[in-house]
C-alpha cells in the first residue's frame, strides 16, 4: 500500500509578509492561536528549532518534527528531510493524511516545491523591523476564505485565506 500524505503550511504574516522579529512572532491574536490548534489538532507539525523555541508553551495533541542536525537520522543526512519522513510515518499512525508546515522563513522556503496548500492568516497591518517574512509560493491560487474574518483589540484587520496550487501535477510531492 501507498501512503501519501499532503504538505500544508500554516502560517501568519502581515501585510508585507511579515511572520517575526528575533524569533518571535510580532503579534498576539488569540483567534490565530485558536485557528492554528483547530487546524493541527490530531496531526503531524513540522517546524524549524528557532519556531519550536519561540513558541510560548507546547503543542499538544499534535506530533511535532523539529527540524535540527541534533535529531536527524543519519541515513537521511538532512535535518528536513528526516523531519518529513518522521511526520509521514507519524500520519500514518495518526490515520490522517496531512503533514502541517509552521515554519520558520527557512522550513518555509525549503518545502515550497513540496506544498500542496496554504493556510494563511492574513494581519493587515504593517510591522516594522520584521526580519523574516513568508511568500505564497509561486503557482499558488487564492481559493477562498476559510472563516470569518475578525478585528483584533489593536484594530488590526484579520483575514484566513486559503491557496491552493494552481497545477496539482507540477507539484514535486513525493511524500
């Protein structure tokens, strides 16, 4: 049997793509929090060293893959790579078919050939002194918003988006 699984990020970014500062993120949206556990609830989560140490407590019930040098298996000589092949083998166990992508900017850019979908909460406003920052990957469509959108305390516009790849084939999958 075959079992292949779908690579989604999950991210949230500011109106120019803005997802932190000094490894944190730059805002406070409990209805993001809310989204984000609602979303990866029951799922395999990947997500870079810096993101796992910058989150502000742990991720339960969710299978989390950091990706670091220190937990990746030697036959795979690369931290990603052992980070996916460990998720994949967790959804199947988990009975799910989706592998959760949350970062950072680097885990991000490196699975953009891989990813299948985007889950995207969109802050509109602008932050400065953002230095990292999430760009939809190219060949992706806007499909939709996925919930209502909301206007936090500080004012701030919230949006959740949904993009799909416009040509499923042309995505490089193997997972």
């Amino acid at each position: 049997m075959i079992f292949k699984c779908k690579v989604v990020h999950i991210v949230a970014v500011g109106r120019n793509g803005e997802i932190g500062k000094d490894n944190k993120m730059l805002w406070h949206i409990p209805e993001d929090f809310k989204y984000f556990k609602e979303m990866t609830i029951g799922h395999a989560v990947v997500m870079g060293r810096k993101t796992w140490e910058g989150l502000p407590a742990p991720l339960t019930r969710r299978c989390v893959h950091v990706v670091s040098k220190d937990n990746c298996n030697p036959t795979w000589k690369n931290p990603l790579i052992s980070a996916l092949g460990r998720a994949k083998d967790a959804c199947f166990h988990l009975r799910t078919n989706i592998i959760w992508v949350a970062g950072g900017q680097r885990v991000y850019e490196t699975t953009n050939d891989i990813v299948d979908e985007v889950f995207l909460t969109r802050v509109h406003a602008d932050f400065d002194g953002a230095d990292t920052f999430y760009k939809i990957p190219e060949g992706f469509v806007f499909c939709g918003y996925v919930q209502k959108s909301i206007k936090t305390k500080e004012g701030w516009d919230v949006t959740f988006e949904k993009w799909v790849r416009k040509d499923v084939d042309k995505s490089l999958n193997l997972l």
